[in-house]
C-alpha cells in the first residue's frame, strides 16, 4: 500500500493525510473491473494506494483509445474536474493490476481545496502531469506509425508492472492503440520475426 504521507504535497500536512483516510472509503478491485463508466455521475474522487488504472476514451463508433494510466499515489483529474462542476464523466476507468483504491466524496474534494493548500498543490500537479500525457497522445496519433506507437505502449506496460512478460491479448492492444486486432496482430508478427518479441497464447514477452 501506498502511504499517502508520502506523495510530495501531502509530507507536510499530516492533518490533511488524517482527514484524507478518515473521510475516504477504500476499497480493493481485480484487474479488469471496470469502477468508473463514460456518461456515469461522479460523487467520489479515487485515489489510487495500490496497483493500476487505465483511463479510456470511447469515440462514437465504438472504438477505444488509452488515455493514461493511474498509478499509486495518483488520481484521476477527469474525475476532479467533472466532479467539480457537476459533470457526467467523459472516460471510463479499468483497473489494469490489482488495486486498492481510496474514495474521496466529492464534497469533500471542494472542502479540502478550500483549507489545504497541499491538496490544491496536488490536483495542479496531476493536472499538468496528464496534461502533458495528453499532449503525447496526440503526438504520437497525429506524428507515429502504429508500430512506434505499439512498442511505446509494450514499453509503458513493461516499466508499470516490472516485467518483460505481459498478460494482454491482441484485442486489448488493440483496444488502447484503438485501432484493429487484425493490425496489432501482424505487427507483433513482424516484431517477433525482428526477434523483438515473443508471443504465447494471451502473452507478450519482450527481448
């Protein structure tokens, strides 16, 4: 579990950390449970302790495309921001590892920017962080082939889970690249036969 005393922000108000646990409700999730759905209200904000979330964004035809990841000690600033203004939620949010996760009423959200500083200094900095996330994205759609894209993402699950084997089928990949299994699947082809990759049934292994 991830201590919360020790996000940056957060080290020097423990009055803040108190509150925070005492106010929130936690909860523990498998990966692949799906806790926050496009078009849903928003009346708690989660504050991630443990494991992973990924953020996605649906477009009109059904297709997907990953957005960025949530890891522990990090939040969802869609969920801020929608919470705040009273918005339905334009992303979903999946659990991508094991996770234990803290939920914030929004009411208290409004509370805490008002009487901790550290909170606000918090909220600003995940904003900058996923607003620079964002900007990749659209970088890397607008400016990359598929295949730079793919191995970036490979790499990013790599880094997030500490290991070279993923447990992630084409279809997923597919899914966050958001584009079609049948293009991810020729492409990891070619990355095996450039000795970059190793395939198994539901599993990714880089070299």
């Amino acid at each position: 579990m991830h201590d919360l005393q020790q996000i940056t922000e957060f080290s020097t108000s423990p009055e803040l950390v108190k509150k925070l646990y005492e106010f929130s409700i936690k909860k523990n999730y498998e990966a692949g449970t799906l806790i926050l759905n496009e078009n849903s209200h928003i009346r708690s904000i989660p504050i991630v302790t443990k494991g992973t979330l990924k953020v996605i964004r649906t477009e009109e035809d059904g297709r997907e495309i990953l957005l960025y990841y949530i890891k522990a000690g990090e939040s969802c600033i869609m969920s801020f921001l929608g919470g705040l203004h009273n918005e339905t939620s334009k992303v979903k949010a999946e659990v991508e590892e094991d996770a234990e996760i803290l939920f914030l009423p929004i009411e208290k959200v409004s509370m805490f920017i008002k009487e901790y500083p550290q909170w606000l200094d918090y909220i600003f900095r995940l904003y900058h962080k996923r607003f620079e996330e964002l900007l990749t994205i659209v970088n890397a759609i607008a400016f990359k082939k598929v295949d730079e894209r793919l191995l970036d993402l490979l790499q990013k699950k790599k880094e997030l889970t500490n290991s070279s084997t993923l447990n992630i089928t084409h279809e997923q990949l597919a899914n966050e690249l958001g584009t079609a299994r049948v293009v991810v699947s020729r492409l990891l082809k070619q990355l095996e036969e450039n000795g970059m990759v190793k395939l198994g049934r539901n599993k990714i292994t880089l070299m």
